[in-house]
C-alpha cells in the first residue's frame, strides 16, 4: 500500500481501525462512515503532499500501519456517542495544535485547559506574577472561539456593585435596579468569564460567587432577603480565574478552602532559560539573541535564588519585566540602562551591602562586563573617611 494511504472500516457511524478501538478524525468522517457501511465497503484515505485528503470507497481490507499518518491525524477512542459528542472528543485530543506559539505551557496543561473550558468546569490558574497566568487564560478565549468576558477582582472596590450591580433612583422612573456586566456575562450561553486576581478579592466577592461557581447550585442571588430573585448560570459557562498565591504577595488574601475547591487547579511553571529566551526572541525578533539569552539568564538566576532557604532577595525577575526589559533593548536602550529603570526599583536598598538591590546589581554586572562603583551599588556615596568625630 502507498504510504501515504490509510484504509479505515466503518462502526457505529464511526472510522475505526481493525479492532475498532480507535476513530480516525478527518471532515466529514461521519458521512464516510454512513455511507461505508450503507456499501458495505471500508474507506481509503490518501494524504496529499500539501496535506490535504482525498477520500473514497474500496474492497481492500483495513490497513492502518502507516504510523506518520496516524501521529498527523489524531485518533480518539470510538464510543458509542454522537456526532456532537465525538466532534467535542476529537476537538479536546487535537487542542495542542491550536495552542499559540507565543505561549509556553506544556501540551499536557494545555490540552487539560481546554478539556476543562469545553467541559464548562471552573478553573484557577496559578503561579507566581508575570508567569502567564492571564496570557493562557486570554489564548484559551481565542482558541474557542465563544463569547467573553473579563473581570478584575483584584482592582475591584465594590464587589457587590461589580458582581450584582445597583440601585439607582431618577425622578422619571423612581428607584430601579441596574444589573451588572456580571449579570449579563452568566447569563451568556458557552461564555468563557475570566475572574482576575482572584486571590485578591475582597471576602465578600468569594462570598457572592459560592453559589454561581457550585457545580450544583450554578446561580447567583441579587439580594439576601428571603425571596430575592436569582440568576441562573447559563448552559455550558466556564469560569476561568487567575490567582497568586505565595508570601511575597502582601496584598493578596489567604483563599477559603471552600472558593478553591470549586475549581479545577492548573499551575503554572516558570520558563526555563531556553523557553524564555525563545519566546523573547518571537517577541523581538529585532534584538539579538545574545543579549535576549542574558536576560533571560538573569531572570533565572533571581528565580533560582529565591527558591533557597537563605535567599538573598525576596523576589524574583519575572516573564512579564523580562518582555518589558527586551521591549527597552529594542527601543534602543542598553542593559544597564533597561536594569536601570526596570529592574533596580523592585529590589529594596536597604543595608547597604547587603541589600538586595546590591545583589541583584552584582548578577545584571556579569551580564554588562562594567564594574559598579559604590556608589552605584549602594545608591549613595561612601561617607568620608576624615568626616569630623560627632563627639
């Protein structure tokens, strides 16, 4: 047989292999598999050198040993379900192809992403700032293609206002209730909302949002008294919430056990050196990948620090000030002016030698061949030997 052709027989409206365990994912398999088996004959499937198929009838028995075909077309285990379903099934096994080069998240997590959306679940994104928490979360809404909506809670001042909405009164219509953006997004059938900062939410909005993000309550209640009127969550609505969780972030609140365990966890891993690196370079192609790999090794080396017992510095150089200082690189400016401005201000200067700022000048020098005066280290100039006893 041609290595390029694959021949598939037919179950259940479905293009299976011989032991029928597995459905081949092409267009219009269900049509193929209908009318194979209307003609009693099996399916021949020939991949075209542009990639295209070009598809019929044939007597010749099944053969699906062409194993660069089978890693090009997905297959998803065959069931007995329906078209839709099936449709869903192979949508959810294919996801890595759809996901954005720009994004750095494992196929696993991101195929676990999407099953999660597709399946309507609720799910938290986590990791420390600047890892691409929202980035995934934003390249998810894109992938789908269906309706969206974005809320910040960590900016948001009135959770009840933002969540539920206000009452307002005119001399034309007296006191009415307006419902919020919120109302109107759950209310959306297969709306993806994106819950931001959620880990920096006033209690009341988690208190708001027990009943909407309850698999088996799914409504959110406009008012506490007895009686008050409810929102149903739409069909098939996914939350998708952002959250940083960890000791360095002092305005961020310790999360009820009972909010978290409404959703589906996803970590987010820090990039390595090289996936940095490589996704800087996409970003801007202009700057030289030699420099791009500098920044991309001091951002690594901060994040390597502070993992240790006795870390030097409280924080890290994050993806997100990396893209920042690449974006400087780019406009002209040179590493040490890009740490300058970019860098320097999120470290502490406080001790002297021994400040943070001191040591995360001290890694941006191997970097920049210059040697820092104290000056420019300690951010002050070195007291005068001979200054005047103060007794």
């Amino acid at each position: 047989m041609n290595r390029r052709t694959i021949i598939l027989g037919a179950k259940n409206g479905n293009l299976v292999n011989l032991n029928g365990t597995v459905t081949f994912n092409i267009p219009n398999a269900k049509e193929l598999a209908n009318e194979a088996i209307s003609k009693n004959r099996n399916v021949r499937i020939y991949v075209k050198t542009d990639g295209t198929l070009e598809t019929g009838m044939t007597n010749a028995p099944v053969d699906t040993t062409n194993e660069d075909l089978i890693k090009e077309y997905k297959f998803v285990p065959a069931t007995n379900v329906s078209t839709e379903e099936a449709e869903v099934l192979a949508f959810i096994q294919n996801s890595p192809q759809i996901k954005p080069d720009l994004l750095k998240l494992s196929d696993i997590k991101w195929k676990y992403l999407v099953r999660s959306a597709v399946r309507a679940k609720n799910i938290m994104m986590t990791g420390p700032a600047g890892c691409g928490k929202t980035m995934a979360a934003k390249a998810l809404v894109e992938a789908l293609e269906r309706p969206h909506f974005y809320f910040n809670l960590g900016a948001t001042q009135d959770p009840r206002a933002t969540l539920i909405g206000n009452t307002h009164f005119s001399k034309e219509e007296g006191t009415y209730f307006s419902k919020s953006a919120f109302v109107q997004a759950i209310q959306t059938k297969d709306a993806v909302i994106l819950l931001d900062e959620i880990s920096r939410a006033h209690p009341e909005a988690w208190n708001i949002l027990m009943t909407v993000l309850d698999q088996g309550q799914r409504y959110l209640r406009l008012d506490e008294a007895e009686g008050a009127p409810t929102v149903e969550v739409a069909e098939g609505v996914s939350f998708v919430a952002t959250a940083n969780i960890g000791n360095e972030y002092t305005s961020t609140r310790v999360m009820d056990r009972a909010i978290m365990d409404r959703f589906t966890i996803i970590e987010m891993d820090p990039l390595s050196k090289d996936d940095e690196a490589d996704l800087l370079f996409k970003m801007y192609p202009s700057v030289e990948m030699e420099q791009i790999k500098k920044v991309a090794e001091i951002g690594y080396l901060t994040r390597s620090e502070v993992k240790k017992d006795t870390a030097r510095i409280s924080t890290s150089v994050s993806t997100r000030l990396n893209v920042e200082i690449v974006g400087l690189l780019s406009d002209g400016f040179t590493l040490e002016e890009a740490a300058e401005v970019a860098i320097y201000p999120f470290f502490s200067d406080d001790g002297g030698m021994d400040s943070e700022r001191t040591f995360i000048k001290q890694i941006v020098q191997k970097f920049t061949g210059a040697e820092a005066t104290e000056e420019e280290l300690f951010g002050q100039e070195k007291e005068e030997e001979t200054s005047a006893h103060p007794f």
